[in-house]
C-alpha cells in the first residue's frame, strides 16, 4: 500500500498492524516513494564468542617481524 508521510503519521499504529500481519508499506513524499516498512527478518542469528575455537590454525612464522623493503620489493 503506497501511503503519504502526513497519512502514515496519522495511522502509524494501523501500517504496523498492516505490517504484522504480512502486509507491507511504502511511504511517498510527492508520489514518489521515499521509505517502505516490512516486517523484521524471521530470525537473527545469535552471536556465539568462541564459534571458531579449534578450527582455526595459525601457520608457524604467522608474527614474525616483516622486512619492509622485501614486502615493498615483492619477497615473501
């Protein structure tokens, strides 16, 4: 439904609803589409510290100092 931004401040609670029940909203300013309100993604992914533990290795050397004139010249 393409509603204005004087009419979507005035039925706020209803374009929610609308929103809610599947529906979804754009807002216009002069015809012309400015914003849309659409329901939420079904489900955030919960951010877990330690996910990788154990299955992430380091190469030996991974720290060593870098010599900035073999870097800048292409040595590895």
């Amino acid at each position: 439904m393409d509603v204005s931004i004087a009419e979507a401040k005035n039925r706020l609670p209803e374009l929610i609803r609308a929103v809610e029940d599947g529906g979804s909203d754009v807002i216009t300013r002069r015809g012309k589409p400015v914003a849309q309100l659409t329901p939420p993604p079904p489900k955030r992914r919960h951010v877990r510290l330690g996910g990788m533990k154990g299955r992430i290795r380091l190469l030996q050397g991974w720290d060593a100092p870098v010599d900035l004139d073999g870097f800048l010249d292409g040595d590895p």
